[in-house]
C-alpha cells in the first residue's frame, strides 16, 4: 500500500485509523513477518508503530493495521533499536514494547527497562536467547540437556571432550535455526574449529560466544505454547519429519507434522513443557521449545525454548489443526486490559503437516498438486510449500510422504550451507 523510499525514516501517520483508539504497542520487526500480530492489535483498538531495517520498508505490511514506522539502519544494532522506539516515546505514551523476531527479544526488553515499560527484562530474555544460560537454568531444575560445555577455558573444553562420548556439536550462543552448527567427530577437529572462528578476531565470532554439546540422533519435537498469567492456554505439539539442522546443512524437504493427540510422546511433552516455562518464569506470550527423544534409549532432552512464534509457516500448521493462530494469541496477550481481559481460544484437534524448501524457479506452479487436503500454498519466492489437514493423522503422514517425493523431483534447489545466518 505504501511503498515510497521518501517515507524512510518518518513516522507515517493514518488520521482515520487513529480515532478512538487510547493505547499504543511499538513493535520491533528485523525481518518480514508479524502482519497478523499487527491486524490484531489494531482490531483491538491499540495504536502500532512498526520499527524495521530499512531494506524492508517496501514489504508488504499490513498497512492498514499499522499507525506508524520508523526505520533503523539495515545493519542496526539493539542500540539502535532502543534509541529509535526512544524517539516513539517523545511524541506518544508507549504501553507495550513487543520484539517479533527471535534477533528482536533482546532490543525490545532492553527498550523496555530503557523506558520503564512493563515485561520480560533483558536479564530474563536472555534465558530464551542464550543457548549456554538457557541450558545451565535448565540443568539446575533437573530437565535434562545433552552434555554442554562453555568455551571459556581450554582446561574446561579438555575435561569435557574426555568425558563425553563424541560427536560432539559446536553451535552459537545467540544465532537462531541450525546456522552456524558445526559437527565434529574428533577432538583435533573440535580446536580446528574453535581456532579457525578464533582467527575471524571479531568479537560476534569469539569462541566465548559459542558452547558445545554432545551430539544425540533422534527424533525432534517442538511445542508451540500460548501462555496466560503464568499457565499453558493452549498448545500445539509436532514433530520434524527433516530437521532444520538436517535440511539447512544437506538440503533437502523440511517437514513438520501433529503428534497424535493419544500418544505417550504427547503426554511426556506436555509435562516437560509445563515444567520447563514454569522454572524460566514465562507469564505472558508465546513461547516456542524444541526436544529431542533420544533414538536409543526413549530419553527426552530440552534442545532450546524461544519467546516467540516459531518460523517455518508452524503457526499455519497449528492454525489449521487446531483452530487458533499463534500471531493473533499473542496480540490478544500483549493488548489485554482489565476492560477486555484475554480469553482463551477454542480449540480443534484435527491434523496439519507441511513440507517446505528452496525452489529451482522464481515462481513455482503448483497447480498440478490437487488434492483436497492442501489447504494453504506458501507465496514466498522461490520457496515452494504446502500445508496438509485432515482429521486423520494417518492421511496427513501419507501426503507428506508422497509430496516430500514429488516436490523433490519437481521443484527442489539446494542452496549452499550457510555458516552464520546474516540476512
């Protein structure tokens, strides 16, 4: 609707859509998505400041839902962000600061004890952003991680190569999705690697800013949780058919699909997820956590938990299973009051699955893919994505079967590993 580089750095102002509303909630957005979140507020009667890179202010935003933007430098620090949702403050009373991405977390707590806002401070965001604090509060409370070491000390990094078993993973502290993972097979290739990101003498590449972990193959699951006043409102599990790891470093279909409703795995999950945001303190909002079930002996591990929705289309996944959108749950959240407090969702209990990857072609034509159970096709260029639903579990796990094959053949592009996630 409002695509003109002029209105860089400017707050747009939409006269008709102001009236009557009296709160306002500035949103931090570093990459393209939150439109539904947006659309929420505004249908809530909340003012929305959107704060983005300028690269990204031409996307198609929900406009109409949006008060205002303001742009940062594309290669803005939090810093920046701070400042700018500062200058928001000058001419309006800001009631909630939210950050939309995972990279946003931070910027928005900070901006919050910057100016005083209620919510998540920056110290206890870092629990959902810090991989090594995220373990070493969960090993405290006995929900079990793999094996885990800092890399601040070489004495440290030793006693734990002797002690557990490899491969062993190094990953990065604050990076999100498998980027930047490296796995390692012996110890020799354990110091090449940390010399080798030693050598890069940037201070975002320093070997503190990195852990390691033992290495488990197993099935990986994620829980998807709306969370009110401290208890689970509702929730979605699933389990990855192509890991994230495994897709973004050999290529290939990442699929994700519902976890039978009857299933132990469900049940199990459920319980360590109540545990797990309940001992991290998480009141309000979404959060997102992946475990893994070790595939020799049943064991569940906490693999890492997010304060926001989880990417990959999984609120669509959700959304069609189970009747609610995780974006709009969380606007309903953030913008409840003691007027209009939150109320929780109506809850389906169908199934969802979606296949997902790179396409070979700009626009790929999936026309020819007809069966009734596709519900929802991805626009995103070259991507190609389909979301499956139907009431049986079993439909659902054929068709991800079949199109995982076929879109393979037809459409699939494998795109070179990326080292560090930098877009």
């Amino acid at each position: 609707m409002i695509q003109n580089s002029r209105l860089k750095n400017r707050v747009f102002n939409f006269e008709s859509e102001i009236l009557n509303m009296k709160n306002y909630i500035v949103c931090i957005a570093s990459e393209f998505k939150g439109n539904e979140f947006f659309e929420e507020c505004a249908e809530q009667n909340w003012h929305v400041t959107l704060i983005t890179r300028e690269k990204l202010l031409d996307s198609p935003w929900a406009w109409a839902s949006l008060s205002g933007a303001k742009t940062v430098p594309d290669d803005a620090d939090i810093e920046d962000y701070v400042r700018a949702v500062a200058n928001v403050a000058g001419t309006h009373r800001i009631d909630r600061i939210v950050g939309i991405d995972e990279f946003d977390v931070l910027s928005a707590a900070k901006a919050r004890e910057h100016l005083q806002i209620e919510g998540m401070s920056k110290s206890h965001a870092l629990r959902f952003r810090d991989k090594l604090r995220m373990r070493n509060v969960a090993s405290r409370a006995r929900i079990a991680c793999p094996e885990f070491s800092a890399l601040f000390n070489s004495g440290e990094i030793n006693d734990f190569l002797e002690k557990t078993p490899a491969p062993w993973i190094i990953k990065p502290r604050t990076e999100v999705n498998a980027f930047g993972i490296r796995k390692c097979k012996t110890k020799q290739q354990v110091w090449q690697t940390l010399s080798e990101i030693d050598r890069r003498n940037t201070w975002r590449d320093h070997p503190s800013q990195f852990l390691i972990e033992r290495f488990i193959e197993g099935n990986v699951y994620h829980v998807d949780s709306v969370v009110a006043g401290g208890r689970i409102a509702a929730s979605g599990i699933s389990r990855y058919g192509t890991t994230p790891m495994k897709v973004s470093h050999d290529g290939g279909v990442f699929t994700t699909s519902i976890v039978p409703y009857k299933s132990k795995e469900r049940r199990t999950l459920e319980r360590l997820n109540k545990k797990l945001l309940k001992i991290f303190g998480y009141e309000q909002g979404i959060a997102h956590a992946e475990f893994l079930e070790c595939a020799e002996t049943g064991k569940f591990y906490l693999l890492e938990v997010a304060a926001r929705v989880g990417g990959a289309y999984i609120a669509n996944v959700l959304e069609q299973a189970s009747g609610f959108n995780l974006w709009r749950e969380w606007a309903r959240l953030e913008t409840a009051t003691d007027e209009n407090p939150y109320k929780m969702p109506k809850i389906r209990k169908d199934y969802a699955g979606i296949t997902l990857c790179l396409a070979k072609e700009e626009k790929p034509d999936t026309s020819h893919y007809t069966d009734s159970e596709i519900v929802y096709r991805v626009s995103k260029p070259k991507h190609i994505g389909l979301i499956f639903h139907s009431p049986k579990h079993e439909k659902v796990t054929e068709l991800l079967q079949i199109y995982t094959e076929r879109i393979t053949t037809d459409f699939l592009a494998v795109a070179p590993t990326k080292e560090r996630y930098d877009d």
